[in-house]
C-alpha cells in the first residue's frame, strides 16, 4: 500500500519535472528572439529527410554548426512525409509553426503566410539569397518578397527502358507528341506496356495534363488562368483532348486505376522490374524505382517532355518543384542562419556529390555524378522557364480538384471540356 | 387513485404522533442524499472532464466552424456562410454518393456479414475437435489494426502479382480474375469483402457468449417435445440471442457509417470516387483542400446521423433490452 503511494508521488514528482522541462524549452525558444546572441537559443527544424543518406547528412550538419555557434541547439526532428503534411497543417491551424520546416513553395506557402506564420527573409538573407538559381527561388517568392530557402530542386520528365523502347523499334526519343503516340503504339504493337501510373494517387496522373498545357497553352496562360480563376480557354480543353488521345490508346498498366506509387506493386515498381517501358515522373524516379523494384540500372534513361505541334509553350519549359525550408514569424535570428550555413555551397555540394540533392546554387551543376541527374541537372539550367507542380502552386483546393478532374478524366469519366469547368468552378469559390 | 393515499399518510406524523424518529430522520437522509450526490459528482468529475474536452467541446467547435468558410489558417473563422457548406453538400455527387455506399454497406453487413457470422458461432458451439482452434482462427482477423489488413488486401487483390488472381489462374478460373479494387464496378464488392473477413470474427464472438448464456435444458425440453434441429434454432436460440443481435447491428450499422481507415488504405476512396464514404470525403476536404469549414460541415452532418440512429435504435429497438437494466437500478436506489 504504502509503496504504490509512493509511486504515485514518484510518478506526480516526474511529472512536474517533465513539464518543467518542457516550460523551459519553449520560453528559451522564444526568448532567444530578443536577447544577445550569447544567450542559449534552442532552434526547432522539422524535415522530411527520414531516410539515407539525407537523414545523416543533416544530422552531420547540426553538429558541425553547434560547435561553431555553442549557445545554439538545432533540434532536429525528421518527420516522414505525409506525417509532416498532417502534423504540420495541425499545428499552423493553432497559429503556431516550428523555428524551420520544410515546405514546397506555392499555395500552400502562400495561405501560411497570408496567415501571417511565415517570416519574410528578403532583408534577411539579401547577402546569399543571390547564389541561388531563380528556377529553384521561384516558388518561395511572392510580391518580389522571399519566403523559403530552397535545397533541392528537380523536374519531371520521362523515365524510360532504352532496353524495351529498343525491343519495339523506337530508337531515338520522341520529341513531339505525335511522335511520342506513335512510340506508344509500337510498344503496345510490340506487347510491351508503354505506361505506368499511379491512379490511386492522383497526383502522378496531374503531370500530364499540366505538361500539355504548358507546351500549349504557354506558362504566362497559365499564370493568368490561376488569376482570372478561369481555365475554361480553348487552350485547356485542348490540353484535356490531348491527354484524352493518350488514353484512348489504352497505354497503362491493367489494373492503373488501384496503383500506388512506392507500393511493391506500383508505378514506381513497375517500371523498375521492366514491365512498362516508361513512367513521367520527378528526378526521385530511379531511387523510387530501385526502392520499389529491381531497378533498371544502365537501361534506364530520361528525356523531357514532348512538344505539341503548334503550342505556344516552349519545349524547354520545366515542369517541377523542389525542396525549401520557411522560417517560422517568430523564430530566433539563428534559424535564418543556419539555413544559410547548410546553404553554404561548400555543404550544400557534398550532397550534391552523393547524387542526393540537385543543384540550387548557381554554377553547381558540374558536382551532379549521376548520368541521369546529370541530364535533370542541365535540362533544369538550360530551361527557359520554370512551373512548379500545379497542386503546390495553386492554393491546395484548386490543386486537387486539377488532380481529381484529371484522375477522372483518365478514368473516363470527365470529358476535357468538363475538366476545365471543373476546375474553373473551384477556383472561382476560392 | 394516488391523492387519496398520499393525503391518508400526510396527516399521520403532523397529528403528533409518537414517532418522533420521523422529523428527526429526514436531515440524516438529506445528508446521506447529499453525501451521495458529493460522492457521484467527485467520482464523476475527471469522467464528465475529460468527456466535455475530448468530445462535447470539438463537437461544439465542429458545429460552429460548419458555418464558415475558411481553410483552417489564422485563426478563428470570420467569413460567415450560414447553411451554404451544407446545401453544397447535398449538391455534391460525391457527398450524395457517400450516403448511397453507406446506406449499401449497411444492408450488405446486416444481410450477408451478420447472418455469416451467426453461422459460424452456431457452428463452432457444437462439440468438436479443434474447437479452439477455429474460434481463434476466426477472431484473428479482428485483432489485426485495419491499416494492416488493408495493406494486406491491397496486396492480395493487386491485378498482376496478387494471390486472388493468381489462386483464380492455379484453379483455372481465369474468367473470374479481375482488377478487384481497381474498377468502380468491383471495388465495393471487394471493399465489402474485406470488412466482412476483418469483422465477422468479432460478431462471432457476441454470438458465442450470446449462445452460452443460454441455457442447455430449455434445447433439451425442446427437442423432448419433439423439435428438430432447426425448430430449435428458430424458435428457442434464435429468440433468446436476441439482445445481443441488436447490439451487434448496431454496433455494425455504426462502424458502416463512421468507416475511415480501411477505406483509405486500401483505395484512398477511388477509383473517381466509387469507394469514397463520408469520413473519407470529410478528411479529403479537411487536410488535402484545407477547406476546414466545409469538412466540418460533413463532419456534423455524420455526427447528426449517428445521432439520430444511435436515440432512434435505442428508443425503438434497444428498448426492452435496456428497461431491464434502468428498472433494476431504479429498484435498488
């Protein structure tokens, strides 16, 4: 009887001390806003980065940068990824953020700052903001202010088999998209599944509508439809049309509509086991397919999107997104360091060097090892214009209902005129 | 009737009578009431508590957001809507496309999975070898999270490499091979599925206990009057299950409105929405189009539904088995 008393007192005792504890974290945390840099300053930095070689690669720097700076603890707290999606919009939804946090840039970014939770680093980081590329700032920038600091960018292009395109006859890759239907119907001629998607997913299937409206309708159309909140242009619905021609030719993988895309069973694994021949995907592609598959290893190959004959968009506009960190409103000067620390070009190469990031800086391109995301790497530097992926760019009801309509319409249940008033109607009651 | 018995009593102590206990008792039994009341209250304060700020507050807060339109971000909401979230709702093929799959879902469960899993229990209540065995068997499924089992279907029913298919071929059903869970036509059937493998066990299980609590000589006397083994069923077991029949459908016709994570895992509500259920649209709405006030709007609208069920089935259907109860408690206060 009078043991359990005492673990009750024991336990009570360990329960204060731990609420102390925590008290004390969080005021240092704010705190350290105001007072002299020799104060101890507790920065929190939520990432995304759980798995190799990212995950060390990080932790390695917050060492190095603890022992530059002692008074400042990085708490590092890697989140897996659609953890951090939901973890992250609890938390801005108690009008809170932590120190550092991953973020994609577009209207997503844009809703937390309109909330007023996002720090605007132009002054800030003026000094080394100008290092980056402007492809890899584009998405972190609003009314010529600066929001995020990128680390990672990418693009989406074609993974393919250069074995299984070989095997049905196409030699070189197609460069416009009646060519490309063409290769797709050789590869079907030839037994081989020319495509795999994730229909589960959705966003995998959202690429090829916005890469066609791009090449057709132009990036500056774009840009005006997500102001206008209308997409109902001829231009769009021609994008539906065109999508519609690919799928009327039957190109997926049976069973395409209940595909992840990382599952054992998925788009990524499909390609990576070479039972179809190629996949549109972001530069993460071959680790996926490794991951999930066999991987394609030397076979595997990458070329950018087609043209569309008599499209406005130019064939070297990039399609894609990156990685960046946004810093809370009121987090400690240090966080904007730190991030310029790990930005630094002599860190920021080294990963680069291990082909886990590509380049953000200017002039990194040459540290890229890997032949495929040597290509992403100067396909991306060479692009004469840059569009993140529309469910990032536009505010996150808008991007679902392109993924949704787009998901439909493959399915064939949506015809290309509805998917443009669809989305036009979503947009609209934003 | 009672008046009369009322004034005949009233006079006795007023007329000065030698019961002097009497004026003298009642302070003792208002306290001890009021000790009572002291004691319910205390034991059900952190109770009552924690139940106002898990449930009743974000139920309240849920009611109060489903009038606004706002994305969740700074703040509380300010842009007033009135009813506008809830008559977009039932404009919204998908919303109405979920009342239909529940409403499909319930009658399948209460139709097929329940009278499946009344078999089974009637079955495994017989003597024989194994007995055990099986009824563990068949509860496992149950204990399994439903994010394991949904990974484990969404592997066995994949089109290419899955074992449904591949079992089909083995036994040369090839015609009956198909994409399960990636056609809108075949999804629910499978959806359906699924739940019965993953839930019938734990009906099982209520109908075993159900059953043993049943007493043997009542059979007995029946089959000495001359009833099969049917007759038996139907007009001894059947009947006496009873109670525990109507918690079991309720029980499923509750899992079958607020179903979420077997859904998500294994089709995310696809393909175009032929799996989606309420929970699944209301968590679509909520995180992936941060369109808060809306999704609180769904959110209430299937708290209302529960509601309504949950008093109309206790009120109509629960009614015997519960008076039971309340009269037992009324008698021993």
């Amino acid at each position: 009887m009078s043991l359990s008393r005492r673990g009750v007192v024991l336990l009570a005792a360990a329960g204060l001390f731990l609420g102390g504890c925590g008290g004390q974290g969080s005021t240092g945390d704010s705190g350290g806003g105001t007072s002299s840099s020799s104060a101890k300053v507790t920065v929190e930095w939520w990432n995304i980065s759980t798995t190799e070689p990212m995950k060390s690669f990080w932790a390695k720097k917050v060492k190095e940068y603890q022992a530059l700076h002692p008074n400042v603890t990085i708490k590092n707290v890697p989140i897996e990824n659609e953890a951090f999606k939901a973890k992250l919009s609890t938390v801005t939804q108690s009008g809170k953020t932590p120190d550092i946090y991953t973020t994609w840039g577009g209207g997503v970014l844009k809703q937390q700052i309109d909330a007023g939770l996002v720090k605007d680093l132009t002054s800030e980081a003026a000094t080394w903001i100008a290092d980056f590329t402007p492809a890899s700032l584009q998405a972190y920038q609003f009314d010529q202010k600066t929001y995020g600091i990128p680390y990672d960018i990418g693009m989406v292009g074609f993974w393919y088999n250069k074995a299984l395109f070989a095997k049905a006859g196409v030699t070189v890759p197609p460069a416009t998209w009646t060519e490309y239907l063409d290769a797709v119907r050789k590869l079907k001629a030839a037994g081989i599944t020319p495509i795999a998607l994730a229909g589960k997913e959705k966003w995998p299937g959202h690429y090829y509508w916005a890469y066609l409206a791009m090449r057709i309708a132009g990036l500056d159309a774009l840009k005006q439809a997500a102001i206008d909140d209308d997409f109902t242009g001829p231009d769009f619905v021609a994008a539906g049309a065109r999508l519609k021609e690919l799928v009327d030719l039957q190109p997926f993988q049976k069973g395409f509509l209940g595909a992840g895309y990382g599952t054992p069973d998925g788009q990524a694994a499909t390609v990576g086991n070479g039972k179809a021949a190629m996949e549109l995907m972001g530069q993460w592609a071959p680790v996926v397919q490794k991951d999930a598959g066999k991987g394609l290893g030397d076979d595997l190959g990458f070329f950018g999107f087609p043209s569309v004959e008599g499209g406005k968009g130019s064939a070297t506009d990039a399609f894609g997104g990156g990685n960046g960190f946004a810093v809370g409103v009121n987090a400690p000067p240090e966080a904007a360091d730190f991030l310029k620390f790990i930005s630094e070009s002599a860190n920021h190469r080294q990963a680069v060097e291990m082909n886990a990031l590509l380049p953000v800086l200017k002039g990194e391109e040459d540290a890229v090892k890997d032949v495929n995301l040597g290509v992403v790497a100067k396909t991306l530097a060479g692009a004469s214009g840059f569009q993140l992926y529309l469910d990032q760019a536009y505010p996150p009801a808008v991007g679902q209902e392109v993924n949704d309509s787009v998901a439909a319409l493959i399915a064939g249940s949506k015809t290309p005129d509805q998917v443009a008033q669809a989305i036009t109607q979503t947009a609209k009651s934003e | 009737m009672t008046r009369p018995a009322l004034t005949d009593e009233r006079p006795a102590p007023t007329a000065g009578s030698p019961r002097t206990a009497g004026p003298a008792a009642t302070p003792s039994a208002r306290r001890r009431r009021f000790g009572g009341l002291a004691t319910i209250t205390l034991f059900l304060l952190p109770a009552l508590v924690l139940f106002g700020l898990l449930v009743l507050a974000p139920i309240a807060v849920a009611m109060y957001t489903s009038v606004f339109k706002w994305n969740g971000l700074g703040g509380m909401p300010s842009d007033f809507v009135g009813l506008d979230n809830f008559t977009r709702m039932f404009a919204d093929e998908v919303f109405v496309g979920d009342l239909r799959r529940g409403l499909v879902l319930i009658v399948l469960s209460i139709t097929v999975q329940l009278p499946l899993a009344l078999a089974i229990a009637m079955l495994l209540n017989q003597k024989m070898r194994g007995r055990a065995f099986y009824r563990l068997l068949f509860f496992a499924p149950y204990v399994l999270s439903e994010v394991i089992t949904g990974v484990l279907f969404t592997m066995i029913l994949s089109p290419e490499a899955g074992l449904a298919n591949q079992m089909l071929g083995a036994a040369g059903l090839e015609s009956l091979r198909s994409s399960w869970l990636a056609e809108p036509s075949t999804v629910m059937m499978s959806l359906f599925l699924v739940m019965t493998w993953k839930y019938f066990g734990f009906h099982m299980i209520l109908y075993l206990a159900g059953r043993q609590g049943i007493p043997k000589e009542l059979g007995e006397a029946a089959s000495i009057d001359g009833a099969g083994s049917w007759t038996q069923f139907r007009y001894v077991t059947l009947p006496l299950l009873g109670p525990t029949i109507r918690i079991s459908v309720f029980l499923s016709v509750i899992g079958a409105i607020q179903l979420f994570d077997l859904v998500w895992v294994l089709t995310s509500g696809g393909p175009i929405h032929s799996s989606e259920t309420m929970a699944v649209t209301m968590f679509q709405f909520g995180f992936k189009r941060s369109q808060v006030g809306y999704a609180s709007a769904i959110s209430v609208v299937m708290f209302l539904i529960s509601l309504v069920f949950a008093l109309g089935y206790q009120r109509f259907v629960l009614r015997r088995d519960t008076e039971g109860a309340i009269t037992t408690m009324r008698d021993q206060r």
